[in-house]
C-alpha cells in the first residue's frame, strides 16, 4: 500500500504541485484525472528507499485551468489519495493556497491604489464558505472626516466585484477620499484622487492569478508605425500592389504607488490583455511585444518615483492586424470645467 508524502489540500497552488513522492513497496500506476476524465497515466518504479518522486506534475495541470482553478483527482494503484483544487499562479508564493485565499483577494496588489470617480475598478475574490463584502468609506465634507460602510454583494466560491468608486459617491456626505473593500480577513484599500493626469492607455487583462485586473497608464505614450511593402515593375514604373502596416506603441505608467510594480508586471506576465472600456468591458485585445520593469524597493519618498524603478514601460500591439486605432479628440473648450460650458 502506498503512503503519500507529499501533503493533499482541498485548495493548492500549482506552485505547491510541482512533484508529487509517496512510498511504495513496488511499482505503482500513478493517474491523475479532471471532469471524470484521465488526462495523466504512468508506471513508476521506487528507488532504492522505496520513494517515488513524480516532478513536474503543475506543468501536467496547468492547461486544464481555464481561468482561475480547476479540480483534480490523484489516484496510486486505483486508490484515490486527493482530490484538491488547484490555483493558478504563475509566482512562486510563500503562503499556501489554504491560507492566502482566506486572507487576500486575487490580486498581486497589496498596497493601496490610487483611483478615482471615473475609473473602474475590480477585485476577484474565492469563498469557501458565504461572505459578506462591503467597502468602508471615507468622506471630507462641511462637518469634517464621516465614514459610512456600504454593502456590495455575498461572495460564494469565485466571485468577481465591481468596485469601482462610483459606487460609493455621497454627496450628501461630503467627497469621497478613500474606501477599503473588506471581505472577512481580506482587504484591499483605495485612495480617490480628486483628479488624476489625462489617461494614455487603459487595461483590463488576466493576473498572476488569472483573475481579472486592472492598470492604468498616464505617462506619456509612443506610436511607431512599420510598413512592408510588395512591390513589381508595371510598365516601366514600381508599385506597390501590397502595403501592411503594423502599429506599435509603447505606454509609460507615470508614477506608481508601491506595490503596483507587481500589477504591471502582472500585465507583462498576462496572456490575455485587452483595452479597457470606460463602463468596464474589454475593448481590443492587446499583445504586449516588449516591456521594461526595472524598479527597487527605495519607497522614501514620492520624488523617486520619477526613475525607471517606478516607471513601467509596455510596448504593445493590436492583436488582429488591422490598420491605426483613430481616437477622435473632442473640441478643444473654450473655459475649464470651472466656468460655464455653454459657449462650447
């Protein structure tokens, strides 16, 4: 009979996976199945303290995991030895699947974000057992600091949250200045600005969890146009009877707060980026061709933040060949938003 060595949980990452050793006093079919189905079979033979190692048993279950998990069943010999279900990540995570679910959202993110009232924004969150979410306002009004606390829905297993600020604007109560998104231990802070610099780029794309995040860029960006040209001699004179053109742009973040490094280098790591739609659908998709990520952990002061370390640059192009993305500009105005708009 085969005793395992490796510990089975009900939630693992696949980083926790990464080989599988249990005992065996002969040689043992080991099987691993998903949806009733077997998708791994393999004989092994012990070694000579009567261990069987099976390595790279993640890369085995990885392509099973659509998005964010998927379950699993492992059997020796016919015996059924776990049946855990397995999370993506694609980091190596000090915290085991077990723990990090009840105490975090799905995002790399553990700082707090900087938003504001026009932007959406996102958190997947896995419960195993029903949870209440709600956001903890904070407003500054007439009377001073008030705070009020707002439900926003009961997550049940894998749930994905608008939270947008938007969502939480008061006026009876003053601006807005920052919430806290609580879901029994696990929580997530933002901090709304009162305004934030003109947006060059928007995205919504899959995370190291594989769980739905955002990143928005507001340095400056890019556009480098290529052309391939077909051409012949017709009749004495050279044309060109094919021309592609390819698009690529790259898009500096601007100043990020610490710990939003990870979120873009999430992005960098995703196989699935889109544009991100104001009302928080997904627009085009996006592939991210190249991309510079160098930062540092100097977090003294906001003056840093105009260095590399803190800059992230994401060159990309649209992923279905088609000519130059036109972004019609509105007409300049006459007076800024403190002044009538009437003469428009």
């Amino acid at each position: 009979m085969a005793i395992t060595l490796t510990a089975l949980y009900s939630r693992m990452f696949l980083g926790e996976l990464n080989r599988i050793s249990f005992t065996s006093s002969s040689m043992a079919e080991f099987v691993i199945s998903h949806g009733g189905k077997e998708i791994f079979s393999n004989t092994y033979y012990p070694d000579d303290t009567g261990t069987i190692t099976i390595y790279d048993v993640a890369s085995i279950l990885e392509p099973y995991i659509k998005d964010v998990y998927a379950d699993f069943t492992f059997s020796i010999d016919g015996a059924v030895i776990g049946s855990p279900r397995v999370f993506y990540c694609a980091w190596s995570i000090t915290s085991r699947a077990m723990n990090f679910l009840d105490a975090s959202f799905l995002t790399p993110m553990q700082g707090a974000r900087r938003t504001h009232t026009a932007r959406y924004e996102t958190l997947t969150v896995y419960a195993a057992s029903p949870a209440a979410v709600t956001a903890e306002c904070v407003y500054y009004g007439d009377a001073g600091i008030s705070r009020r606390t707002v439900a926003i829905a009961t997550a049940s297993g894998l749930a994905v949250l608008d939270v947008s600020p938007r969502k939480f604007v008061n006026a009876s109560m003053g601006q807005l200045v920052e919430y806290t998104v609580v879901c029994g231990a696990r929580r997530a802070k933002y901090q709304v600005m009162p305004t934030m610099p003109d947006l060059s780029d928007a995205f919504i794309f899959r995370n190291a969890f594989g769980a739905w995040d955002t990143l928005y860029m507001t340095g400056t960006r890019e556009t480098e146009p290529t052309y391939t040209r077909s051409t012949a001699n017709i009749n004495g004179y050279i044309r060109s009877y094919q021309i592609q053109e390819v698009i690529s742009q790259k898009t500096y973040t601007g100043p990020l707060p610490a710990g939003m490094e990870w979120v873009a280098m999430s992005l960098a790591n995703s196989k699935a980026v889109f544009f991100l739609l104001d009302n928080g659908d997904s627009g085009d998709e996006v592939h991210v061709t190249d991309c510079d990520l160098k930062h540092t952990n100097d977090n003294t002061s906001e003056s840093n933040l105009n260095f590399s370390y803190r800059n992230a640059t994401i060159t990309w192009q649209l992923a279905d060949d088609r000519v130059a993305r036109l972004d019609v500009p509105r007409p300049p105005r006459i007076f800024d938003d403190t002044f009538d708009r009437t003469y428009e």
